[in-house]
C-alpha cells in the first residue's frame, strides 16, 4: 500500500479518505519531509486564508529570481494573485471589472472543432479559447491561444524550472500584443493575460473530472444531468468540492502568528491543503477548492460555466462516456488533471 503525503495525494486515485484523516487527526502540523507547515482542516485553511499576515509570496522576493527582468517576471509583478499589501485590492477590483465586461453567454461560440483533436487536447484548449473570445480577442488570434496559455501555466505552476521563462517571456510578448487593443491600460492587460492562463490546468481538471464521473454515474442518471443546465451546474460545483481540480495553494508568514497550539514563525511557509478542507467534515458542505479570503478566485463562476458548457458539448456531439477510462494524471504538485487519450 502506498503512503500518501500531501503532495502525492494530488495524484493518486483517491485520495480523499486520507484527506479527511488529515483534517482531523493533524490540522495543522509542521512537515519534515517538506519543511513547511501544513494546514488540512477547514478550521485551519479558514485561519491561514483570512489573515492577511500569510502572504502569497516570501518576503522580500515578490518576483522569483528567475524571472527577474524578463517580460514574464513583468507580468508576474503585476499579477492580482500574487500581489499582498495596499496594491492588492485596487488591481483586484481592476480584475473584477475585466470579469463584469465580458458576455459569458457567448462561451459556446468559442468551442474548437470538437472532431479535430484527442479528448486531453480539447480539455486543455477550451478553457483558453473560451475566455479568449469572452474578453474580445479577434478570432484569428484566437486560434493560436493555447500554446501561450500553456506556456505561462507551466512556467508559473509549483516548481517550474528556470527554463520555462524564456517561452514564457515571449508568449507574455505575444499576447501584449494580442491585447493590446483591447486593453491600453497595462494593469487591465496584465489582468487580462493572469486571467486567460490561470485557467488553464484547473478548468481543464474540471471539465476531466466531470466527465469522469459522469462515465462512472449510471447512464440514465448521467442523461437526466447531461439534459438540464441547473443540473449539470450543480454536478459540476460537487466535482469542484468532491473531487477539485485544484488540491493546494501556499502562503508565507509576513510575521509570527499564533494559530491555535501552532507558531508559525516569520518567513515560514505553509501548504493550504483545500481538498483536505473539502474532506473535513466540519466543511459541512462548504468547497474551499477556490479559495477564502483576500485572494479567493474572482473566476470561480467562471470557471464552473466554461467546464459545464464544455462537459455538454462534448457529450451532446459525440464523446461516449461508456469508453471513457482515467490513466493516471497530468504531473503537477497542485493540479488534478486526468489523463484519458
């Protein structure tokens, strides 16, 4: 039997009895092995999430050292995300007004060729596409959209090597340009870009886990969901807590702080565990899969929109769930995205 730890939880088959174990048994503890703290209980990842003295970045190193003075370490600079302080709130109502000026009615116009790629593909290209085209990207540019979503998503995603900044750097070039139009003001752009790439692993780890469970449900049943809008909403908010896409974020103290029996001190790190939080049965149905807080997901609808319109179309044009089988997940230390092809 294999022994889970919280960074191989995120790929394993199921790891969420070990999950609710966790939340109970260690709510928040230090970690040897990873020399950071981890916090699993909902009570805990409440506590980390809420106190604005648990950072999203180190101190002193808001941009990696690796992406310093490149167009990417620009980029990230800038990003509502990664931003703490008296910046945040400001580019993160910018963020929201970006949000509020796109149409998500159109989502479905912005559906690739469903015959023309493997299921991984399309999984991974939708999402990109899609707010691509919500944020009035011209359909030419369109087109080419994945493969600078993809680049930022990987050079940017938990352990990224130094060797991804360089593409990454040109596609944060490339879509500059691309939105440039669109957006004139920088911090709209640069919204604009966080936006259309962050999206990327964990709405495509929606739309798979989805249809995942939608090809272990009984056919009837997955008919009915498949069928009603509301319906298959809300079996995509379920997947979203009983099996995210997303399993982990960070934090860093700014200061000590006292969190129960617990001192984490000054420039310690702490692994939010949000599908531990999900499992805890003090969630009481709570989903903590996108967040609490200052730097909760501001496209946590979005997100749930883009894969549900995603997981109809590609039922309604073709996809049999009955030959649908899960080999595995994509490699990442946060990220839970099935492998079909």
């Amino acid at each position: 039997m294999v022994t889970l730890t919280p960074i191989t939880a995120v790929s394993a088959d199921d790891p969420y009895p070990y999950y609710a174990r966790l939340a109970v048994e260690h709510p928040l503890h230090f970690d040897a092995d990873l020399n950071c703290w981890v916090a699993a209980s909902t009570s805990a990842v409440e506590a980390v999430l809420n106190n604005s003295a648990f950072q999203v970045r180190p101190p002193g190193d808001v941009v990696p050292w690796a992406m310093r003075g490149t167009s990417l370490g620009d980029l990230f600079a800038h990003m509502v995300r990664m931003t703490d302080g008296t910046a945040h709130a400001p580019r993160r109502r910018e963020a929201e007004q970006v949000l509020e000026g796109i149409n998500v009615a159109a989502i479905a116009s912005a559906l690739p060729d469903l015959s023309a790629a493997p299921l991984d593909a399309l999984m991974f290209a939708f999402p990109s596409r899609a707010i691509a085209t919500l944020l009035g990207i011209a359909p030419r540019d369109v087109e080419g959209i994945e493969t600078y979503a993809r680049a930022l998503a990987r050079a940017i995603a938990p352990g990224a090597s130094p060797e991804t900044v360089a593409p990454a750097s040109r596609a944060v070039d490339a879509l500059g340009a691309i939105f440039a139009e669109r957006y004139p003001d920088e911090q709209r752009r640069y919204n604009a870009i966080g936006l259309l790439f962050q999206a990327y692993d964990g709405t495509a780890g929606l739309i798979g886990n989805t249809l995942y469970h939608l090809a272990i449900a009984q056919p009837v049943i997955t008919a009915r969901i498949v069928q009603d809008a509301p319906t298959l909403a809300g079996f995509v908010g379920d997947v979203a807590r009983l099996d995210p896409p997303v399993h982990n974020t960070r934090r860093f103290a700014a200061t000590e702080i006292a969190i129960d029996d617990a001192l984490v001190r000054e420039s310690e790190s702490v692994l939010v565990l949000l599908a531990a939080a999900n499992s805890d049965p003090a969630a009481a149905g709570r989903t903590f899969t996108f967040g609490a807080g200052a730097h909760a997901c501001i496209a946590a609808r979005l997100a749930t929109t883009i894969a549900s319109v995603a997981v109809k179309a590609l039922v309604t044009t073709g996809v049999d769930l009955a030959t649908i089988e899960r080999n595995g997940f994509y490699p990442s230390l946060n990220v839970r995205v099935p492998r079909f092809d």
